[in-house]
DNA sequence: GGTGAGTTAAGGAAAAGTGTTTAAATTTAA
DNA sequence: TTAAATTTAAACACTTTTCCTTAACTCACC
C-alpha cells in the first residue's frame, strides 16, 4: 500500500551497482540485455529525485522565505541576522543560538564548511519557527 | 523531466486544506465533488508517504547494520557504545559526542524523550561515519 | 582500429496511476 | 440525536510508467 517508488526490479540494480557491478554482469545476472539494465538504473534515479522533489514541496508549502544567507558569511553570524529577520515577521525561531549553527551545519554540510557560508543559503521558516533550506 | 509525484491538483487541495478549508469548500472551488476532494488529498498524503519510503531504501542501500539501542538505555551512554561498535567495523563515527547525542534526539524525538530511548532503535553506519536509524 | 562501459532512440505490451462520478458508510461536532 | 465533514467502494476513461528488445551511438583507453 504505502510502498515506495522504486519497483523490486529498480531496487536489484541499484543494489548490484552499489556493488560496482558494471551494467553488463548485472544484464546476465537478471537475464535481459544490458541497454535495458540501463534504463532501469535510469529510472530509479529519476524516482528518487521525484521522491526528493516532491518533499521538497511539502516545506515551501507552510514556511515562507525568511532571509539570504549570502555566501563567504561567517556562520556564526547567521543567528543574529535570522532572528532578526524573524522577529520582524512576528515569528519566534525554535532554536537556540548553538542548535541553530547545529541545524544549519548539519542540514547542509557541503554548503556550510568550516565557518564559512560556501554558497548563498535560502532560509524559510514556519509558524512553528521550524527553519528550512533551499 | 524531474517533476515531483503530487499533481497539480494534488497540491492545489494540500494548499486549500493547508489554510483550513474544508472539502466541500475546495470542492466548490474546484468545480468538482467533495468525494473527489477526498480521494485526491488522500492520493497526495499517500504520495508523500512513498516519496518518504523511497528516500529511506537509500540509506539502507549504503549503510550496514552497527548495532541495537536497548529500549531503556541511558541516551548519555549510546555515544560510546556506537564508537565501540564503529571502531569494530573501522569506521569513524563522523560525529563527535555531542553533535552524536543532538543528532539521535533530533532524528526521532518521539524514541528519545528525556534521557531515556523508549523502544529499541537500529543504528546503520555508511563508510562515512554517516549514522542513520530505523 | 578495437574493446568495454555506458547511453539513446523507437516501438510494443502489460501494469499502474489519475481524475471523475455515484452511492453508501463512518466520524465528528453542535 | 441531527447535521456536517470525511471516508470508502466500485466503476470507467484516460494517461503514464515499466520492462523489454533491437540497433545505433558516444566516450575513454590501449
């Protein structure tokens, strides 16, 4: 019922692939021609971005967009200027200033080496004062 | 190409309900019968549901089982228990002690209230010390 | 040039998903 | 207990996805 969107068949070649099987041994292995084993391998990626996108939806669907975090900022910045981004907007943010770094750093890690904005950051926030990047 | 699984019409219902309409609001809207509103929000919620599952195979797709948290255990204690396990494997925990603990209690706060873990929760490890549960 | 790995295109058949209606059943709230 | 809100089931047309084949194609490498 509430199954995922990838088929048994998309899973079994994602799995071999991750085993670094080429397209070819797991043609023979599951019996069909490689060009087909690259269409599966296709799509499964394409579902999992599908997938990917489609919650990505759900936070633009009650947060509104809070700030900018422009790139080369000091992360340790980024606390004062979104609180004040968000008391203008009436909204209380639901972290502290160490669980915020914590939550930005963590819910980006490529884009927040170091102390150091690496690219520019889009902060939405909700009701709640949940934040959420894009 | 890469669009997400919700229909147009998918979201515009998920927008509607998200302001507080009801279905037979949104079906007069819509030009349609509030039975049809219904199923149309449930396929949206299903959707989301599946994208949700799709991206969870993935961490099971580069992760292996490390180890079990005992219902009942101190959370103040898993830290050391998950570097002992990891050390085994040799893997290095990507996290240290503390930034581990937020990441446990953030991951599933229904399953860590207070300091105690309430049911028993899979710890899964990729080669890059990257921690998941399930 | 030849080889191995990967991709793309065209086409087809089976399966699954979507929006819709109608009608009945269930839950929630006044 | 009524009334409103929500859910469910069955059925239908329609579109999309999936898996498959065959054949040609790119790309890197020796």
């Amino acid at each position: 019922m509430k199954q995922g969107l990838l088929t048994d068949r998309q899973k079994e070649v994602l799995r071999y692939r991750k085993k670094g099987l080429t397209q070819q041994q797991i043609a023979e292995i599951i019996h069909t021609s490689k060009a087909n084993v690259c269409t599966i391998e296709k799509a499964a990626l394409e579902n999992i971005s599908r997938a990917r996108e489609t919650l990505e939806f759900l936070y633009t669907l009650d947060a509104a967009h809070l700030c900018t975090l422009q790139s080369g900022l000091d992360l340790l910045k980024a606390p004062d200027i979104i609180y004040a981004e968000a008391e203008k907007m009436g909204v209380k943010v639901k972290y502290d200033t160490i669980s915020l770094i914590n939550r930005l750093r963590d819910a980006n890690p490529d884009r927040f080496r170091s102390r150091q904005v690496r690219e520019d950051v889009e902060i939405y926030i909700n009701n709640d004062g949940d934040l959420y990047f894009g």
